[in-house]
C-alpha cells in the first residue's frame, strides 16, 4: 500500500524547506548546471576540490522537494569524498531510485540518502532525485553543456 | 447502415429522457471503476484528455470488426459502409457546430493540426512582410508558435493582447491592437490554463471592422458549451475529439466555404486530388482537398458517437452541472489556507488551476495521485501564462460530467494533506 510518507519522508521534506549548502561557491573550482525543461528543476552545483577530495559543495537553484532535497543531501555527503568515492556514490545513488535494479544498497553504505529508496517506486519522479547527481559528475568531467535528466 | 452506426443511433433512441444523474452516467465510463494505489480513481483531468463512454468503445471496435475498409474508393460493400459512416460522421460533426456544409467540415487530427493548417494554407498566402497577426496572453503553445513561425517566414508582427490579473482578456487593450496592418486574429474560446471564457462575439465584431478572419481555439470550449460557428460568425473554429470523450487523433477544423475554396493545399499525396498525371495534378474542392492519405477512419465514426452521446445528454444541461460543479470547487478550494487560485475570471469553464504556497507543483501533485486524484501539474503548454502570473506551474483541476461534489471533497482532502506534510 502506498503511503505518502514512504515518498515524502521527514528529512527529505526538511532538506527541502530548508536545503543546507545554498550558496553559489564564489571560489569554485568546478561547476555544471542542471535544467528539466518539462518540471521547471533548475540547479547550480558548485565544488572546492583539494587534490583529489572534494572540500566544498555547495548548490544554488529552484524546483519540486525530491530535487532539492536530493541537492542538499548529495552536497552534504560529500565533503572529504575522493573522485573515485563521489563516482562510486552517485551509482550506488542511482541504484537506489531506479526501479529496474532490483539489489538496493545498503542503507550503511548510503548514510542519509537511503532516505530516498521512496523514489524507485514513483518512476516519473526519478529524474527530480538524479538532477542534482548528473550536474554534479557533469561539473566533475567539465563539460559545459547544461544537464538533463528528462 | 453500417452495425457501428447502427448501434450508436439505437443506443441514443433507446435511452430514456434523463434530468442529470451522474450516478447513472458514471456507469456509461467503465474507466471510472478503477482503483489507484488502493483507493477510487478521481479523475480530474480532463482538460488534457476526457474519459470515453461504452457506446464509443463499442463504435471502435464495432468498424475495426465489422466494418473495416478504406473509404472512398473501392464499390465492395464493407467500403460502402466505411464510407457512408464516415461521411455521415461528417454530417454530425456539422450539426454539433452549426455549420452550414457538411463542406465546412475538416478531418483533421486534433487542434494543433487544425492551427498549423490555417497558419500554413491561409497564413502563408494572406501575410506578407510588416503584417500583423493578434493573439493573446493566455493562449496554447498550439496557438502561439504556428503564428510564430508564419511571422518569421513572412517577416511580421505577432502582437499579443494582454490580461489582467483574474485572467480576463483585457478587451480595450486587445481593440486598440486592431489596426490596418493586422492580417489575422486567433483566440482561445476558453484557456486551458485559466478557464477563462472569451468574449469571443465581441472579439469577432472587433477584428470584422478591420475586416480581418478569426479562428477560435475551441478545443476547451467544444466539449462544455454550445458552439453554433453561424451565429458567431468566426472564420475558422477548431476542436478535438478526445477532449470530447471521442478518441485520440482526430479533429475538426471549420472554415467558411469562401475561405476554404481559396485555400492551397496542405499536406498532399492520394485522396485530395481529382487527377494526376506528371504534367500536371489537380485537387479536389474542400475539405477533401484538405484530407491527405488515408483517414482515421475509425477515430472519425468514434467522434461522431461521442457527439451522440453528449447530444443525449445535452450540452446545456452538461453545462449547467459543470457551472455548479465549478461553483461548488472554487469556493471549497478557496477555504483552504496557503491555496492561490490562478484564474479567476467572472466567466468560466470547469478548470481550476491553483498554487499552494510553498510546495511545488509536482509536489502537489504527486501528493494527488497517492490518494487517487489525477490532476495536472506543469505549464500546460501556455508558459507565457504561467509566466503572466509569476508562477513555473500549477497544478490544474479540470471538470467533465462525470465529475461529483464527493469527488472535489477528495481533492480537498487530498491539498489539505499536501499542506499537512509540509507543514
């Protein structure tokens, strides 16, 4: 049975209201913009890397609740994280939401963003959970290009 | 007479005279009796697409079963009955608008190809460079960019008449955009986004001292209030069928026969012309000159029987029961706290689109559907009226016959739980 707390869970609503890490990085390193034309989700993410670590996250933007409190978890998740442990988490992330995998991670190996293992069961909604992920590996290989998840 | 047609006719005599029972009806649409996540289908949507009733389905299936053949050629006899159903559609369709011909009457496949055939057969030769073409604020993609497009090709002007802030077309504004330059007016008879009525005899009256045609965008319209294209005087009017609980892929574009015998052709290929040889083709008188390629021939016979049926019915009566069902919505929405209505004009039809502070549409949205209520959320491909009203969405309540006061106190429940999850 569906319940709408199964989605909408206290810490995501919280992200949502109030997204921790809302600030464009003036000395960032890196940085990659997100749209969804379709939904209107706009997001900026913005990285301090030192060496190989990322040392700031931060992120700017508007949209519904999954995509900015997706935004805000992601950015607090990875401070201190290596390249290869950001690409490994956004994979793990990725299994999480989406529906078609059927082992879902363990909730230690994804702290806080297991919160979000509501959204596998909401398809059309994936794409606001993995905005803020794609801009943030776009922002990482340096591309330019603004991402889309739609 | 073709089982299909036969059918649908027999269904309409047979049924009683009826005052409005919706409990009855609602029996008419076997979609209706389903269940999402566990609790009873609200279907509220219809603004984008209408439920459809058994005595449709069964005139689907009844042409693909029984009568299926191409029409208008071929002298075997499943063909003779394919194509009389599909001319006799042709007839209903006109009566349902009043058309004076059943030659006024264009297969099309739905308001969007409607639009872009006007925009490219009748724009393309009445619009030259430093023209003008007159819209307004709230219109449909469907109604913005075919004119976009001709106003580029051509090199002239869209000029847009601005609404106030209850969404009401700002009649003074709109005349003073009329000027000798202006080539062609188009304007949604209702908003899909807003809800809003036109003052379309006025608009018409207006653009005809300028001697300049009007097409209606009546997609919204059609299916919730008698249109009589005579009595309006409008030079085109276009509307769809699955808004008109007919199916998808189908529908009408009325032109004034004058106009449409002038018109060059727009897609071309086999039913529209009379002969071709490699020296020269020549095509058919309207609307067949308009009808390329083989028709939805099943979609057309569907479209009529969904006229029948909403004939039974009436649509005054149809009318009368969304204006109190509105009624009924607009107040109970508006006493709830943090809800902005967007779309507020003294003349309406059955669509409520609204904000809730705070949250996001799709929020909202989702939120709906967990409790079974289906509604839209998004830009309603009218992003300049969402932009009007400062907002990137709404979520949109849409109304049919079908609908009942149980069903608004659902959705109530439903935004009231919105509100309560985030707080």
């Amino acid at each position: 049975m569906y319940d709408v707390r199964e989605l909408y869970q206290e810490l995501i609503i919280d992200h949502s209201k109030k997204p921790r890490n809302f600030y464009a990085l003036t000395d960032s390193d890196r940085s990659a913009q997100g749209y969804n034309p379709l939904c209107g989700d706009k997001v900026t993410v913005y990285l301090k890397l030192e060496g190989d670590r990322v040392q700031e996250a931060s992120f700017q933007g508007s949209g519904c609740a999954i995509s900015t409190a997706s935004a805000s978890l992601m950015t607090e998740t990875l401070k201190g994280k290596t390249r290869a442990e950001v690409e490994a988490l956004f994979q793990r992330f990725h299994t999480l939401v989406t529906k078609d995998n059927p082992e879902t991670p363990a909730v230690s190996e994804l702290g806080k963003l297991a919160v979000f293992s509501g959204v596998r069961d909401y398809p059309v909604r994936v794409k606001c959970a993995t905005l803020a992920w794609h801009t943030l590996r776009a922002a990482l290989q340096g591309g330019g290009e603004t991402v889309s998840t739609e | 007479m073709s089982a299909a047609r036969d059918l649908s006719l027999r269904a309409v005599r047979a049924a009683p005279p009826l005052s409005f029972d919706v409990s009855r009806i609602r029996e008419d649409f076997p979609v209706l009796k389903q269940k999402v996540h566990g609790k009873p289908l609200v279907y509220l949507d219809n603004a984008a697409t209408s439920q459809k009733p058994q005595v449709v389905l069964d005139a689907l299936h009844r042409f693909y079963a029984a009568d299926c053949s191409n029409v208008h050629r071929g002298v075997h006899q499943l063909s003779e009955r394919a194509t009389k159903d599909y001319e006799e559609s042709r007839s209903t369709l006109q009566c349902f608008i009043n058309a004076a011909d059943h030659r006024e009457i264009v297969f099309v496949r739905g308001t969007s190809e409607a639009i872009n055939l006007v925009a490219q057969s009748y724009g393309r030769s009445h619009v030259c460079a430093g023209n003008e073409i007159l819209i307004t604020a709230m219109e449909h993609h469907s109604n913005i960019v075919p004119w976009q497009i001709l106003c580029e090709e051509k090199g002239a002007r869209l000029r847009v008449a601005p609404i106030n802030d209850a969404g009401e077309l700002l009649l003074d504004e709109f005349e003073k955009l009329l000027n000798d330059r202006t080539r062609f007016v188009s304007v949604a008879h209702v908003s899909n986004a807003l809800g809003t009525i036109n003052p379309v005899r006025q608009i018409i009256e207006m653009a005809h001292r300028w001697k300049v045609p009007v097409l209606l965008d009546g997609a919204q319209a059609a299916p919730h209030l008698p249109v009589d294209v005579q009595e309006l005087d409008c030079e085109f009017y276009a509307f769809s069928s699955h808004k008109l609980y007919g199916p998808t892929g189908i529908g009408v574009l009325y032109g004034k026969a004058s106009l449409l015998e002038a018109m060059a052709p727009y897609q071309s290929g086999g039913e529209m012309i009379s002969s071709v040889t490699f020296e020269k083709t020549l095509y058919k008188n309207p609307p067949y000159r308009f009808e390329a390629g083989t028709p939805n021939i099943a979609g057309t016979i569907g479209f009529a029987a969904a006229i029948d049926y909403v004939n039974q019915i009436g649509l005054k009566r149809i009318g009368a029961y969304e204006h109190e069902l509105l009624a009924y919505a607009t107040q109970v929405l508006s006493q709830i706290p943090g809800v902005r209505l967007i779309g507020t004009a003294k003349h309406k039809a059955g669509i409520l689109s609204f904000i809730v502070e705070g949250v996001h549409a799709h929020d909202v949205g989702t939120i709906l559907d967990l409790e079974g209520v289906a509604v839209r959320t998004g830009h309603h491909c009218a992003q300049p009226t969402m932009a009007r009203f400062g907002v990137p969405a709404t979520a949109r309540v849409s109304l049919a016959f079908y609908n009942t006061r149980e069903e608004v106190d659902v959705l109530v429940a439903g935004i009231r739980k919105v509100t309560e999850v985030f707080g």
